[in-house]
C-alpha cells in the first residue's frame, strides 16, 4: 500500500492560500534605494547594511512611504517618444559645431584686419601669419553650414550644453510633460551642473537628511522603472 499523503481539496485551498499569502509578503526592492533585489524573499526590506543604517534613522519617512506606494498598487506605464532625445543630441551637435565654425570665422576676421592694416602701413607681411590665417578661413560649403545653423540654434549659442545620457533625459522628460522638445531643450540647459551631477548611483551616506536625498532617491527609482519596463521608449516620427 503507498504511503503518499492525499490532500482533501480543503487542505489543498489552504496550501494555495499560504503560497499566495508568502507571495504578497515578499519584498522585490529596497526600502531605501529601490533597488531590485536579486531574489524576493519575506522580510527583506534593504539591499545593504548601508541602506539599512538609512532606513533606522529616518524611520517615520520610510513608513510613509511604503504607505503611499501601498496606496498606488496598479503600475501605470509611461512612454516616451525616443525621438525627441535624438533631437536633443542632435541640438547639441548642432550647438556645438556653430560655436566651432563661429569662433575660426571670428578669428580668420580678426587676422585678416590686422593684416591688412600692416600692409597699409607698408610693414612687410610674415608669411607664417598669411598661412595661419589661411587655415582659419571657412571653406565655401562651411561659410553654407554656418548660415543655416546660425538660423536654427544661434538663439542656444549661450546655453550650458549638458551631454545628458537617455535615462538622464527621460528623467527631465516625465518632470515636464506638457513642454514640446525645443522648451524641454531650453528648460534642461537651465539647469545647474550641481543639480544634474545629483542624478547618480553613489552610495547613500546615512548621515544624509532623507529631504536632501530626495532627487537621488527619484532619479534610481526612475532608472529601475526603465529597468522593468514601467518607462518604456517608443519610435514615432512627428
């Protein structure tokens, strides 16, 4: 006679319901950082001893903020036009090569002014400074390119220019929803270095007010919705 034990469909009810009970129990991310935990497990509730030393001192703020993920448990799904960063790095290029073209015509200028007001002057011309400023003078289809950039992008001439990675832009994105790729352009080059330099993974220091952390915080959240597929980019011409 087999010794396997037969579940009746009551106990059976019962195992399900415990699976699904450990299930809802596990922690997939870090309290502190968001990050993703290699494997689920119940209890677990930060990545790191350094993330748990955060989570202690700043108990209140963490609780309130699982309460309000607990609040918003259906994932809503973001997506972003991938063209509109291509025409952010495509401005910045553009930037970019005006500044360069501008400032050889500017010099080529300056040098041929002066040269000719040596030769006005009868003094006798040096030729290594004819061939230098030779070198700075635009090409003919260079003298074109300068004309129609200074028509698209002479008006961000002064900007700071931030070379800003996919998940660094699609982070300005989603805070500015509502602009159109040129005012997003526009409204990122306000932007300080000190400000974007915040947008990293570096360790948090638990000495840190959680209020000060607060860009960082958003910023690995955002990059582990890419992660997951919550933010996902799609290709639309305009």
């Amino acid at each position: 006679m087999s010794n396997q034990t037969v579940l009746s469909s009551d106990q059976k009810g019962i195992k399900r319901n415990n699976n699904s009970v450990n299930n809802s129990l596990s922690k997939t991310h870090c309290l502190v950082c968001n990050s993703l935990f290699t494997k689920p497990r119940v209890g677990k509730l930060y990545c790191s001893n350094r993330c748990k030393q955060f989570g202690y001192n700043h108990k209140n703020l963490i609780n309130k903020n699982i309460i309000s993920n607990n609040e918003s448990v259906k994932i809503k799904r973001k997506r972003i036009n991938i063209n509109e960063y291509f025409y952010y790095r495509d401005m910045i290029e553009k930037i970019k090569r005006f500044k360069e073209l501008s400032k050889r015509n500017s010099r080529y200028e300056e040098e041929a002014a002066k040269l000719s007001m040596r030769e006005d002057m009868g003094i006798p011309l040096n030729p290594e400074s004819i061939i230098l400023n030779n070198s700075y003078e635009l090409k003919e289809e260079e003298v074109e390119e300068l004309e129609l950039l200074k028509d698209e992008v002479s008006i961000f001439a002064n900007f700071e220019l931030h070379n800003l990675s996919l998940e660094k832009w699609s982070f300005f994105r989603l805070l500015n929803p509502k602009f159109d790729k040129e005012n997003l352009f526009k409204t990122v080059c306000q932007f300080s270095s000190e400000f974007i330099n915040q947008l990293n993974f570096r360790a948090l220091n638990p000495d840190e007010t959680f209020e000060l952390l607060g860009i960082k915080n958003k910023y690995i959240k955002h990059c582990n919705a890419i992660n997951e597929g919550i933010i996902q980019f799609y290709d639309k011409i305009e």
